[in-house]
C-alpha cells in the first residue's frame, strides 16, 4: 500500500476510536451518575404506573450491556434520541443549529490564523527586541481571557455604545439574496471576534516559540548562508517548517474554541448547538446535552482528521512517521 | 513554590548553591514574577480576609444598580447588592474552586503521568486514553456531567478535576519519560529498590519541578472553568463566585446597561489568571540555567 493511502486510513480509524471514545464516555457519565436521566423526566414522588411507562418509554428499564448496544445502533443511524422538552427528534433540533456553530468557529479559527502568523512572525523574527515583548505580553493576557467578559465588552462598547454592530441574533428578518449574505456577516463580527480573541493569544505564543526554534535550525543557517534573502528564509525556509506543530495544537485549540462557542452564543443570543445547549441546561433537557456533546465532539474529530490529511498530503515527513 | 522553599530549609545556600536556591534567587531578582507573586498572595489574602472586608452579599436594598461611588466602590446590582463585597467573597469560593480542583486534578495527573512513564506495558492504553480526552471539547462535556449531578461546590469541583487531569498526566509524562532511562535509576533498579520506593523517591523529585508549574496553571485554568460553568447557570446557588455575578448580571439584563456590574468580576478572573501564568512564566525562566544568565 501507498504511504499516503496507509497514512490516511490510520487517521480515520484514528478519529473514528476517538469518536467511540466520546460516545461511551457519555453513555457511562450518564447511566452510572447518581441523578441519572430517569430520575429527571420520572421523579419518585410520580405516580408508579406512570413512571414505569415514561421508563419504558426511554428504554431505560433494560439492562446496561442492551442500552449501550441499543445507543449505538441508534447514533450509526445518526439517531440521537428525542428531546423531553420539544417532542422533537434531537437531531432535527441540532442539525438546524449545527451550521451556525460551525460559521462561528470556522471563521473565528480563519480571524486567528490570518491575524495570528503575522504577529508571531514579527515576534520571533524580533526576538527579545520591544515589539516582540508587546507580543508576549498582548499573548499572554490574550491566553487569560474569560469569553464571557471579552463578550460582554465588545457588546458594550460596540454594539450598545457605538451602535457599529447588532447586539444578538445571526441574521434580521426579511432580507434576502445578497443582503442576506451580508447581513449574517455583519451579526457574525462581533461573537467571531469575541472567540477569535481568546484564542489568538495561545496560538501566537506557540507559533513564535516553534518559529524561533525552526530559523535556529540548520536548513535556515545554510539558506542564510547562501544569500537567501531575510524575507524569504522567514516566510518559506522557517515559517512552512514551524506550521505543523502549530496546526496539530490548534487541532487541540479546537476542543476549546468549542466550548468557547456555547460561551459566545449565550451572550449573542446567537442560533448555534452551543445555545442550544445552555437552553436545554435550564430544562434539564439531557437528549439534547448529550447530542448536543456527541455532534460537537464529531465535529472537532472531522476537522482535526481534514487537517492531518491535508498535511499528510503536504508534508511527506509526515506519513512516514 | 512549597517545595522550593522545603528544599531550601534543609540545605543552607552557602558556598555550595542548590538547583533550588539557585531557582528561588533567580526568581526574586525577576520583577515580574515578584509582581505577579505579590498579585496572587493578595487575592489568596481577599479571599481568606473576606468576613473581614465586606458583609456577606443577601438579600435586598433599595439601592438598586448604583454607579461606583465612594459609598459602594464597585456599584451595586439589580438587588442592591454591594458589587464589591461579591467579588470580595467571590473571590473565596472561586480560589477554593481552583485550589481544591487543581489539588485532585494534579495528584490524578501526576500518578497517572508517571505510572505511565515508569511502566511501558501501560503506557500505551493510558496514553491513548489521554490522548483522546484530550482531544474532546470538555466545556460541554463538564454541563452535561454538572446538569446530572445537580448544581453544588462538591460537584463543580469534582467535575472540574475529572476533565483537567489529563493535561497533567501528559506534561508529567513527558517529563518523567526523559528520566525513567537515565543511570540512576537503573541503580535504583539494580539495588533491588521496590517500584513504590522508586517511584515515590526518585522519578516523583525529578519530575516535581513541572508539578509546581502545573498547579498554578491547572488552577488557573480551574477558576476559568468554574467562571464558565457558572455563567452558563450551572454554579452553586447559594455561594457567590465571579462566574455568578456575570450570570445573574445576564439573567436581569443588566449586563447590557450597567457596566460595572460585569467590568468588576472580569477583570478579578484576568488578574487572577495573569497573575498564575506569569508566576508559571518566571519560574520556568529561574528554573533554567540558560534563561537565567540573561
């Protein structure tokens, strides 16, 4: 078999044990808790009959090996139970949110990187000069952001004071055609920039320490010595060299941002899984939680499995490896 | 810190300079890490001293959402609660949420890391499991989990502990792997020293420098957590952290009228966890020789 086709079938069976992982970690967390699902939407002090048949109802009656067995059955056919609050398949309510989310934390994880590898280039090719202090200090506060409070300041000061922005939602009513498009743009900037910023501060501290590392490294003395231009040593000899480490953290960043997204989409009001989930939080709706935990887990498998590819594509060290 | 300063009760630095003294003189010459240390003994001190700074947040008044004055510094809420006096307690309950996870999370970690290291045959199966968890977006994880159990201190930190050890295990791992083949413990081995004994007094001295770091951040990265979990309504009813103030700040809606009602706790929960990562910062410097010339 090809190195590139053996590589890439590691990395799905890889992502696919990941995802078995999340789903009986929840599977477990939930049935084995104390205040399991069965005494929230059947409470002792109900009348027995009726709690039997709500039990029933929710396959809860039957042993563990046959629930978990059951689960998954259901989750492969991408059926993720229904909600006790909306009688509604989970699915049907996640997978409409599902897009939202993930414009959220596609374009902030974009706003990080665009932004992000020019300061940490600047960083590390001024190494302990002033702008590369700035940068560590802007990194550091940065990485100690609370997304709320960074939420509630951009919302304040931009969207009450100065009015630039809208305060919630993630589009208006009646608009149409282009100005639709737009209009989701404009209701995007400010819980994008919010996510975006909380993260910009990790990522540019670890893509300044893996870039100084890489233009110590041997290829960039010899590209140096052979009169290759500063810029051109930085950009394509050291910074191609110290993006793979950096990608594979963001992959981890993902996870984060994530749960970063429920954070920014509470204060946005916006219409995202993350929402959903602090609404079902108030009504104890645990289906939707626990879709809700399954989908978002799936999604940062896909994306980190997309990017290992792609690099594996990239980068020929790496399917080696 | 602690162990720094044991290490450095029972041998004097004199003529011969210890690793540790050498670490802790380092230190002190850095003004940051002097600062940030300073910064966090202080909040440590607000949240210890809090019956003494300000009455405990309850009730109502009729001095509702106040603008900071001299009379309420930080304003006052939608109840006429005195803002200041819930950062003042907030403090408490958020440091102990952080000290309290951090602690269970690190001792996990920390065993686990170096059973990892130590025994190859388990190495494998516990770094997966790390890996994987890892890998996994926890906030949401942590609501699931904090919805089931029911909202209280005992919860919260438990199921902050559970999800943070793993980060842990992985740094510890790490290090403790570049010790587990050096020389010395092959002696170790060779005197015929039990794993426990080996375990307990040499590969857990070698890897405790990364444990002092680790704390600080992990708790850091607890009080954060909690903040979270807090706003999303999942804290404690009946004790005031930062991530409650926020919460109830956005349940009355004053979060989008009155600013100070949100600027206070904010800036608590950054200066705490500033102040965490520099002292991390300063003591990974002071702590390696190359850095420390400088």
């Amino acid at each position: 078999m090809p190195p590139l086709a053996w590589y890439a079938l590691r990395r799905v069976a890889h992502g696919l044990v990941t995802l078995w992982f999340a789903i009986t970690i929840t599977f477990l967390l939930l049935r084995l808790l104390p205040g399991d699902p069965a005494t929230a939407i059947a409470s002792t002090n109900m009348d027995a009959t009726m709690r039997q048949e709500l039990l029933t109802k929710y396959g809860l009656t039957e042993s563990l090996p046959i629930q978990y067995g059951k689960y998954l059955v259901q989750l492969v056919q991408g059926n993720l139970g229904t909600s006790f609050s909306q009688s509604e398949p989970v699915s049907t309510v996640l997978m409409a949110r599902l897009p939202w989310t993930l414009l959220l934390t596609g374009s902030a994880l974009v706003v990080t990187v665009a932004i992000g590898i020019p300061l940490g280039v600047v960083a590390a090719t001024h190494a302990k000069g002033a702008l590369d202090r700035i940068v560590q200090v802007v990194g550091v506060v940065g990485q100690s952001l609370f997304v709320p409070s960074v939420g509630i300041f951009l919302l304040y000061i931009l969207g009450l004071k100065l009015k630039w922005f809208p305060i919630g939602g993630a589009h208006d009513e009646n608009v149409y055609g282009i100005a639709w498009y737009l209009n989701v743009g404009w209701h995007l900037v400010l819980p994008c920039a919010s996510l975006a910023l909380v993260s910009l501060g990790s990522y540019v501290l670890i893509l300044r320490s893996t870039l100084i590392e890489s233009l110590g490294e041997d290829f960039c003395v010899l590209a140096r010595a052979k009169g290759t231009p500063e810029r051109i040593v930085v950009w394509k000899h050291g910074l191609r060299n110290a993006l793979l480490p950096t990608t594979t953290l963001l992959g981890l960043q993902l996870g984060f941002m994530v749960g970063g997204s429920v954070l920014t989409e509470t204060i946005f009001a916006y219409p995202g899984v993350g929402r959903a989930i602090y609404e079902s939080v108030i009504r104890l709706d645990f289906p939707v939680l626990q879709g809700a935990f399954v989908l978002l887990a799936a999604t940062v498998v896909a994306a980190n499995m997309i990017t290992d590819l792609a690099y594996g594509l990239l980068d020929p060290r790496v399917r080696t490896a | 810190m602690s162990i720094v300063l044991a290490d450095l009760e029972t041998e004097p630095v004199g003529q011969q300079e210890s690793a540790a003294g050498a670490t802790w003189y380092a230190f002190r010459h850095n003004p940051m890490g002097l600062v940030a240390l300073g910064l966090m003994l202080v909040l440590v001190l607000v949240g210890l001293g809090a019956p003494l700074i300000a009455h405990y947040p309850s009730g109502f008044t009729s001095d509702v959402l106040q603008s900071p004055s001299s009379l309420h510094w930080f304003g006052t809420d939608n109840l006429g609660r005195d803002i200041m006096a819930e950062v003042v307690w907030g403090t408490r309950i958020s440091m102990t949420v952080g000290f309290c996870a951090s602690l269970l999370a690190v001792t996990f970690g920390v065993l686990i890391g170096m059973l990892g290291a130590y025994f190859p045959r388990a190495d494998t199966a516990l770094g997966m499991v790390v890996d994987l968890s890892l890998s996994l977006p926890v906030l949401p994880l942590m609501i699931l989990v904090a919805a089931l159990a029911g909202p209280s201190l005992g919860t919260i930190i438990l199921v902050i502990s559970f999800f943070s050890w793993p980060e842990v295990a992985r740094v510890v791992r790490s290090q403790a792997l570049s010790v587990v083949n050096l020389p010395y413990m092959d002696a170790a081995r060779v005197l015929g020293g039990r794993h426990r004994w080996i375990l307990r007094r040499h590969l857990l001295p070698a890897v405790a420098p990364v444990i002092t770091v680790t704390v600080v951040l992990t708790a850091s990265r607890a009080v954060i957590a909690e903040a979270g979990l807090s706003f999303l309504g999942m804290g404690d009813p009946s004790s005031w952290s930062w991530g409650r103030i926020l919460y109830e700040s956005q349940q009355s809606g004053s979060m989008t009228s009155d600013w100070w009602t949100t600027l206070f706790p904010s800036a608590a929960i950054l200066l705490l966890v500033v102040a965490a990562t520099l002292i991390a910062i300063a003591y990974n410097d002071a702590r390696n020789p190359r850095s420390r010339e400088d």
